[in-house]
C-alpha cells in the first residue's frame, strides 16, 4: 500500500528528459502552461457533488422482485 507524502516532500511536475534548456526556453515554457491554465474553466466549489437523482424511475418504485 502506498503511503501519502509528506506535507513538504512532492515530484516534480516537470521532468528534463535529455538537454539542459535555457532560461528563455523555460520562461516561454512557464507561460505558455500559465496562459493555458488560465484559460481553463474555473472549478465550482460544487463540481465534486452529486446532482438531483436521475427521474427514469417513479419516486417510490421499488422492484417486485428485489427485497429489502
């Protein structure tokens, strides 16, 4: 079972592969991810909660051959 990270331990989200890049590849890198991060919809602080239940079903209907 994996164990959960310490509060300032983290990766990397970023990894170089092969090169040393400069710093104007890595500052045109940090804003081309800003601007498409900004550019996604904010999440809602309802996004994670379930919506009305689904209405394919009479309120009350209970199966004749489930049991209970």
């Amino acid at each position: 079972m994996a164990s959960a990270p310490a509060a300032g331990a983290h990766e990397p989200v970023l990894r170089i592969v092969r090169g040393e890049p400069l710093d104007e590849e890595l500052a045109a890198l940090t804003a081309v991810l800003l601007a498409r991060a900004q550019a996604l919809p904010a999440v809602s602080a309802t996004a994670g909660k379930a919506g009305p239940p689904a209405r394919w079903r009479p309120a009350g209907y209970a199966s004749p051959v489930s049991w209970r």
